[in-house]
C-alpha cells in the first residue's frame, strides 16, 4: 500500500480503458497529497475483518486530525484576535467540512438521484451533533461524577450558542424550503440551466455568509441589544 502512495500514475482513458501519462498537475497534486497518502495508506484493507479494522483505523486518523485541526485553529485565531467561537464556525467547520463538500460534489456527479448528495450532507451533520456531542459529554459527565479529581457536577457554559442555533436553524430552514421549491417547480433539488445552478449556488453561500457575519457579530457583542 506504501508503494502505491508513492507511485505517480495518470488518469484512465474512459473510452480505451488505457492508463495516460501523468500530467503536470497530476505531478503537483501528488507531491502536495504525498504525506496524507502515505499516512493514510497504513490503513488496512476493507476485505480484512469485514472492514472493522479499516473504520477503526480511519476513525482513529480523522479523530487525531480533527484535534490538530481545531488546536491549530484555535492558535491561529488567537493570534490574529478571533474568539472560539468565531474560530469554530469558521475555519474549523471550513476544514472539517470540506471532505463531506467534496464527497456530495462526487455523490452528485455519479449519481442519478439527489438522495446521496443531501442524505450525505444531513448525514454528516447529524453524527456530529449527535455522536460528537453526546460521547464526549457523557464520557465529561462520567469523569466529573466519579474520578477522584473531578468537580462532581459538569457544567458548560452556554455563551453565544442559543443565538446561533437558532440562527442556524432558520437559514436551514430557509435552504430546506428552497429545496422543495425546486423540486415543485424545477423537477428536482439539483441540476437544471447552468445560470439557475449558479444563482442557487450563489444563495447557499449567502446563506452561509449572512450566518457567519451575524454570529460572529453577536459574539463579539455588537447584537447584544437587538
């Protein structure tokens, strides 16, 4: 598996079947994804053990990575004067996003219907407000009540979460409904004219920048008032 991270190869000719020669950017690409392939290449088969060790394996990478990710985020904003919670929404839910980005763009290119793209998406989100959530509130929990050092009740401050909750639940909505209005009136959630797929791309990143702006907003205080 190591030898296959190392090895550069091109891409496969759809109609002969046949393996081009790599091109300057397949060469870029390579040196620039070179240490995650080798990293990730340590990862067993899926054939072994009916895939078990490779999801534990796989979890354990995401789960260090993920705590490398918001540490470094949460130094770099630091640095540069951000809160936590500005960092948290930004550039740690940029970078733990974006693989479930890019999983959906290929979801959509692949597949006939729009279910794995959004089930995808929706997917995501729920085991990291269910399962990112609960465990490690229930393992706090658990440590504070029993562990010698603990402080027997556990307890987390709220901050500026109940704000943008609910902020972020009506621009969800609003995407839902603009969902449904496709599917009633344009036959379906995605695709359709390029000038319609670009406006609907364009709205889902206002969405998410009106999100960002007014957070952030509230956070530093200046919506206390509203």
């Amino acid at each position: 598996m190591q030898k296959d991270a190392l090895t550069l190869s091109g891409a496969v000719d759809d109609e002969t079947g046949d393996e081009t020669p790599p091109s300057g950017a397949d060469s870029f690409m390579h040196a620039l994804s070179l240490f995650w392939k080798l990293q990730f290449a340590l990862i067993p088969p899926e054939a072994w053990g009916m895939g078990w060790p490779a999801f534990i394996t796989s979890l354990i990478f995401i789960g260090i990575w993920t705590a490398i990710v918001g540490e470094l985020a949460s130094l770099f904003g630091c640095v540069i004067g951000l809160g936590d919670a500005i960092t948290a929404i930004t550039f740690v839910a940029l970078g733990t996003s974006l693989p479930d980005t890019f999983a959906s763009r290929l979801a959509t290119l692949h597949d006939e219907h729009a279910d794995a793209a959004i089930g995808n998406i929706t997917g995501s989100n729920s085991v990291n407000v269910f399962l990112g959530l609960g465990i490690p509130w229930i393992i706090g929990a658990l440590y504070h009540r029993y562990a010698p050092s603990g402080k027997g009740q556990y307890d987390v401050p709220a901050g500026s979460l109940a704000f943008s909750v609910a902020l972020f639940s009506c621009l969800a909505g609003i995407a839902i409904i603009t969902l449904l209005l496709r599917r009633a009136f344009a036959g379906g959630e995605l695709g359709g004219s390029r000038k319609s797929t670009r406006l609907l791309s364009l709205f889902f990143v206002s969405l998410w920048v009106i999100y960002i702006v007014l957070a952030s907003l509230n956070d530093k205080g200046y919506l206390a008032d509203l």
